[in-house]
C-alpha cells in the first residue's frame, strides 16, 4: 500500500519557510566563512542567490 503524499503547502508558507532557512543559513559559521572566500563572485547577487549557491556547493561536496 502506498503511503499518502504530504498535502502541498500554500504559497505563503513555503516563502515563510524558506526565509527562515536563509536567516538561519545566513547566521551560520559556515556560511559567513564560505561568504569571505568568495566575496569577489558574490558583490551582485542577492542573499536569496548566494543561499542558493552556498547550499548547492555543500551539496555537490558532499555528493563526491
């Protein structure tokens, strides 16, 4: 028997979620290092596109 999908969230709600992973993400030890390290390639993009950037380049780490 197939378990239930989890009913969608509202739009709202994943917006509210993601803002408060960014603020965490934001805060972190390893992101504010990982923000000092690249800080040439990230002057114009927004705190949303640096998240992004940061989470996708820990992920692709810890993929290899």
């Amino acid at each position: 028997m197939a378990s239930p999908s989890p009913s969608p969230l509202p739009p709202f709600a994943d917006q509210h979620i993601w803002d408060s992973l960014k603020r965490a993400i934001a805060h972190s030890s390893g992101f504010q290092r990982w923000q000092l390290e690249h800080h040439s390639q990230l002057e114009a993009l927004t705190l949303d596109q640096q998240v992004s950037h940061y989470l996708r380049q820990t992920l692709e780490t810890l993929a290899y």
